[in-house]
C-alpha cells in the first residue's frame, strides 16, 4: 500500500509541467545592452528553470566584473499557471568619472563613454519638487544639486519650495565604505502653518546625521539637530540629539509580501524656555501576503513624549498619517498612539515599474497629554477604502474614509520627488 502511495505521487508530481522562462527584465545597465547582459547571464526565454538558474546566472554576471552589483530575481509570470516564470536582472555598473580633460569613464579606469563630456560650469543639475501633504496643502519648487563634490555618489543639493511650506535649504550628502555608510548634514530655513493651532511655525536650524547598514535588513543612525523657531510670534529654540534603529525586511517597498518594517527612535530635546523631554517614535509594520497579490498590512505607532512639549512639537491627529476620514490636524497632544489593519491588492503586474492598487483599512488613533493614561482614552475609528499609484519618484494616495460617528471625508497625499 505504501509502494502504491509513493507510485503515485510520483506520477502525480511527475504530471506537472516544468517550469520554464516566458520573460527577460533587465534593468540597472547604462553602458552594457541587454543583449550583453543576457549574452553573459546565460538565460533566455523558454530555458528550462532548474534549481541552480537564477543562482549560476548571478554568478556568471559577477565574475565578468562589468557590475559593482548584481541581483537575480525569480518571480511567477502567472498567477493560474506557476511554470511561467518571470526573471529579473538588476546589475549596477558603478559610477561614472567625471576626468579633468572632459572624459565621463565607467569607473576611474574604465571605457569613455561614447557621446558624454563632462559639463562645463558647476555641472548642477535641476529637478522639480511637488508634494501635497494632508493638512498642510500644495507645495512645489525645484532641488539644484552638484554631483559628486566630495567623492564619488556625494553631492550639495538646494531645495528650495513655496505653498504650503515655504523652505529654503542646504543639504549635504556623503555615502561612505568605512565606518558609518553615509553622513548627511543641512540647514536652512522654512514656514508652514500648524492646522491644529493655525499659528505660523517657522524655523531655522541646522543638523548632521550619521548611519551605518549592520547587516542588510538592520540600520542604525544617529542625529544632531539646533533650530530656532517662532511660533505664533512666540520665539524658542532646542536642541535636540537623538539615535534610530531600523529593520526592513522589504523588497518592495510599494507592494510588500511576507515582510516586516519596525523603526524605533529616541531623541533627547533641550529647550530654552520649557523643561526637558524625551521623545519615542516607534512605527511596527507586518505584511502577510494572502490570495493573488492582496497583501494584509498591520500596523502600529506611539509617537511622543511623557513630558509636555511645545505646541509646535505636538503630534497631530487625523489625516492620511494616522487616522483616515478625520481632518487633519483635528487634535494634538503629547502622545499618540495609533493602528491600522489594510488590506492592500495590486491591479497590475508584480514586475511593471507603475503600480496600481485599491485598499480598503481601518484605522484607530488617539492623542493625549502628560499626565494620562493611553488605556483612559477614547479612540478615534475611520474606515473606508482607497486608490493608490506609484511609478519611479512619483506617488499618489485618494481615499475616501468615514469616521464612526462622524463625517465621511476624501483626502489624497501626492509627491513627486528624486
């Protein structure tokens, strides 16, 4: 009888179609054609998918030392048919040298690149900011930067922003190989209106950040910040030093599946007219892929302090960050504390570069001052659902949410960003 068990299965099994390629993506190469890439790879559409492609593929590409990096990626075509496969190749060729005597090489020693000279001038470039965030409203403006300053993938980027939040910045950015893995410093100016306490909040202020990637799914960071504000005609200023752990999971950060985000930070702040505080920022994301390609997110966040903080550090509740279906801005205090069950499911392919997704969620949130208990309070409860796109740097959220005694209320979030 278990002779005829095993029989079967076997022919069972045996009966299932091999899985085999039915697509080629390749993105990431600038200099070598995808025919190279895949010439290389040593993969093609209708080849057989064994148990060591994707791996021998990756290995071929890094040992023709044309990639400082290379990911293979095997992905299921077809949701009703699982032997169609999909591969993805991401390869990254480095950077590109800029030579004194006009030159763009692949590398400080590489090949020129056929048609590139080095721009004469600063070399800056110019690129648009346009963001509308929940409660605050339109801004827009345009980021000059210069390319590699102090190194190569280094740059001194110029924000600068009108609308809603008025900004004009100084931003510098350094990866770095040794000791932390990239170093940021900034400072600059900027107004917007707080919509709990309609007062003008404006800043000055400068900071430096460092972090540094542990392993790849953990990172940590730490900060130093000094702003001047005014806020309402009242003046202050703080001091704030701070540190950041994060862990991410995620490979796609749009549409995750079976993954985990969780940041934990604490900041110390010193101030020149009310006593110290300590500062908790959590945020804890799980993703549970599900049928087809509907993800279930839960999420949970407690952002605040057990000590009073100024009215121009007070979290705000309502709004697309935390409660949909309440106006932004509807209350503030000096925690709150917050959770969101969603069901997220992508309309379009997993491997197109422009996702579209309809959400239905159910959000919980509360804000209280010092001196109180989170299990006292009473939770605010929207519910509704939503549309969202994402394509490269941009990314738009509409959704149309109703809050359990409430009103029924449609609020969007869109940015478009480099």
């Amino acid at each position: 009888m278990l002779a005829l068990l095993v029989l079967t299965f076997g022919l069972l099994a045996g009966a299932q179609p091999l899985e085999h390629i039915v697509e080629i993506q390749v993105h990431g190469n600038v200099l070598t054609p995808d025919t190279e890439v895949l010439r290389i790879a040593g993969v093609e559409t209708d080849m057989v998918v064994e148990a060591n492609t994707v791996d021998d593929a990756a290995a071929r590409l890094r040992a023709s030392k044309k990639f400082e990096q290379v990911e293979v990626l095997k992905r299921f075509a077809s949701i009703a048919d699982p032997s169609q496969i999909s591969l993805v190749i991401l390869v990254d060729e480095g950077p590109v040298t800029l030579h004194d005597d006009g030159r763009v090489t692949a590398g400080a020693d590489g090949p020129p690149i056929p048609g590139l000279k080095k721009a004469s001038g600063l070399g800056l470039m110019f690129l648009p900011i346009i963001k509308f965030e929940d409660g605050y409203g339109f801004s827009y403006g345009a980021q000059a930067a210069i390319p590699d300053v102090a190194g190569k993938g280094s740059r001194i980027s110029f924000p600068a922003t009108w609308g809603a939040e008025k900004r004009a910045a100084a931003e510098f950015d350094l990866p770095m190989r040794v000791g932390l893995s990239r170093f940021q410093a900034g400072g600059g100016i900027g107004r917007r209106k707080n919509p709990f306490f309609l007062e003008n909040d404006d800043r000055t202020g400068a900071w430096v950040r460092g972090d540094r990637a542990i392993v790849r799914p953990l990172r940590v960071g730490a900060s130093a910040e000094w702003e001047r504000v005014t806020f309402g005609n009242v003046p202050d200023r703080f001091v704030r030093l701070g540190g950041d752990v994060t862990f991410d999971t995620r490979v796609d950060p749009i549409v995750p599946r079976n993954a985990i985000y969780a940041r934990a930070a604490w900041d110390h702040l010193a101030f020149a007219n009310t006593p110290d505080a300590n500062r908790v920022d959590a945020d804890v994301r799980g993703y549970l892929a599900l049928f087809g390609q509907t993800v279930l997110m839960i999420r949970g966040q407690w952002e605040g302090s057990g000590q009073g903080l100024p009215p121009y550090l007070r979290p705000l509740l309502g709004g697309v960050a935390n409660l949909r279906g309440l106006r932004a801005g509807s209350a503030a205090g000096d925690t709150l504390v917050g959770a969101t069950a969603e069901l997220r499911v992508p309309v379009t392919s997993p491997l197109d570069i422009a996702k579209v997704g309809v959400s239905a969620f159910l959000d919980t949130a509360t804000v209280y001052d010092r001196g109180r208990h989170v299990r006292d309070q009473h939770f605010e409860r929207g519910t509704g659902g939503g549309v969202w796109f994402s394509a490269a740097f941009v990314r738009f959220d509409l959704y149309v949410a109703h809050v359990l005694g409430g009103r029924t209320r449609a609020q969007f979030a869109a940015s478009v960003s480099f």
